[in-house]
C-alpha cells in the first residue's frame, strides 16, 4: 500500500473492489448475451442495480431518498453518459471483438479523462501521467495489431469499444466538476434509475427483436453478476474513488481492469490471448505503476474536507 499517499491508503479497499467486479464482468458480460438480448440486460442492471442501493440508502442512518434540487440536472447528465451510452456501446463492443480485446479499447478512458481534465478541472498532466497516458495508447495499438494478425480486424467493434471508453472518461471528469451536497451513494443511485427510462423507451421500440431464454442457465448467472457486482457493487466504490483522487489518476487506475478481464475471459470464455495482447498488458501494468507509485503528497486542508462529507 506504500503506493499512495497515508491520506489516501483508505482507497485501496475501493480500487480493488472495481478492479475485481469489472475486470470479471466482460466474461460474465459475453454469457449475459446467451439469456438476454444487449437492451434488455442493461435494463435489468441498470433498473436491478438502483432499487438495490436505493434500498441501502433507505437503511442509512439519517436516510435520505432524493437528491438535493439542485443536483437533478448534473446527475442526469452523468447518468446519460455513464449509464446509457457507455454500457450500450461497451456490451455491443463486446459482442463485436470479444470480451478480453473489447476490455483492452475500453480503457482507453484514461487518455480521453486526462485530456478532458487539463481545461475542465485545470489538472496538469506530469511526466509520470503523460508517460502512462502513451503507453496505454501503444496498448490500444497492439490490440489493433493482434486483430489484423487474426484476420480482418472488425472496425465496428473497435469503434465502440473507443466510445465506451470516451463516454465513460468524460462523466469521470464531469462528476468531479460537479459538486454534490448528497451523499455519493444516493448520487450513485439516482444515476442508474434515471438511465432506466431511456433504455426502457429503447426496449418499448426494439421490442420484437429481444430474446429471453431461461434455460440458458449461464447466462442468467451472468445477468445476476451484472445487476449485482458489475453496476451496484462496482458503481458504489468507484464514485467515492472518484471523489478522492484527480480525474487522471481516477481513470488510469483502472487500467488494471483490463488485465483481468482478458484472463477471466481467457479463462471463463476459452478466447485466444495472443501475443499482441499480452504485450499490451505490460503496457497497461507499466502505466498504472507510473501513477499509482507517486511520491506522497499533502492534501490541502480544504481538498481533506470535501472528500471527508
């Protein structure tokens, strides 16, 4: 835990957590596929997720059940960012390229965060951070190699894989712009329930192409993993995360997901991992050394404070 700084060793209970339940979601994602169509799964997690913090927050000592009427407007836009067009473009990038390379183009998040984040919040890319930012992007790159190796890569697939990673890094930077008088898990909460309504509209119109097979026993274990682990869980611990680190920092975090992910789907789903995607993975292990191995900091008095409400 030498890697962060004393004030910020509390987050290591939370980064693991993320980085278990959404390195083994893309597995668990591709086997959701086999019960239940793209629309319908991320209704059901996005619907499932909310009524179970909801629930939570209920218990909470002093529960509070609506935000503040301020805050309407930013979690609605987090939510359409965060809850509505980054799953859809993820699951579909899946279904496209596969778990384990569609992992790897979804992280490119960090890049798009640490862009966005230099004229948002006014962060300062250091060395350390542009150094990680490059190689994740020669990740990206190998991942492309690997595909062209294998056959005709599919562009489709890698597009959306890019997408997801851009819709996701700029709600990273948007929930840190934003500030929040709710506690986050309610903020949390009220993200997946309004992303609910849209993708239902969604569902309402494709409805004659959904699909539910309930023998496919894999696959609702899988839906079960999503509703559960992948979006309450995971949702639950990354917006505290968010809240304690820089936006940059926050994101290439993350670059531990794919790593896991494209061994679960290894493991779970039988994909090949190839040499490409293997060097990829070192790129993605040197980069979140880089910025998580920083020199210890003092937290401004004022910075403590807000992340301590």
């Amino acid at each position: 835990m030498a890697c962060l700084p004393a004030s910020q060793r509390v987050t290591w209970p939370l980064l693991l957590t993320v980085w278990m339940c959404w390195g083994f979601s893309y597995p668990f994602m591709y086997w959701t596929l086999e019960a239940v169509d793209l629309v319908s799964a991320r209704l059901c997690a996005n619907a499932g997720a909310g009524l179970l913090l909801l629930l939570l927050c209920a218990r909470a000592p002093g529960a509070r059940l609506l935000p503040h009427r301020g805050e309407w407007r930013g979690i609605a836009a987090l939510s359409l960012l965060i809850m509505v067009l980054f799953p859809f473009a993820l699951i579909a990038g899946v279904m496209l390229v596969g778990p384990g390379q569609a992992a790897i183009l979804n992280y490119t998040m960090p890049l798009w965060a640490s862009l966005l984040a230099v004229p948002v919040l006014g962060e300062r890319l250091d060395r350390r951070t542009a150094t990680a930012l490059g190689l994740g992007l020669v990740a990206v790159l190998l991942v492309l190699a690997g595909q062209r190796a294998s056959g005709a890569p599919n562009l489709h697939g890698m597009l959306l894989g890019l997408t997801a990673g851009a819709t996701f890094g700029a709600g990273t930077v948007l929930s840190k712009r934003l500030r929040f008088r709710s506690p986050v898990l309610l903020i949390t909460t009220w993200q997946l329930l309004l992303g609910t309504p849209p993708i239902l509209l969604v569902w309402l119109v494709l409805q004659g192409h959904t699909y539910l097979n309930p023998d496919a026993t894999r696959g609702l274990v899988g839906l079960f993993y999503m509703v559960v682990f992948a979006n309450a869980l995971a949702y639950a611990a990354w917006f505290p995360l968010v809240a304690r680190l820089k936006a940059s920092v926050a994101s290439l975090s993350l670059l531990v997901v794919p790593c896991i992910g494209l061994a679960a789907s290894a493991l779970f789903v039988a994909r090949p991992v190839g040499a490409m995607d293997v060097a990829a993975l070192v790129c993605v292990l040197i980069a979140i050394t880089l910025v998580l191995r920083r020199p210890a900091a003092a937290v401004p008095a004022a910075t403590a404070e807000r992340h301590a409400r």
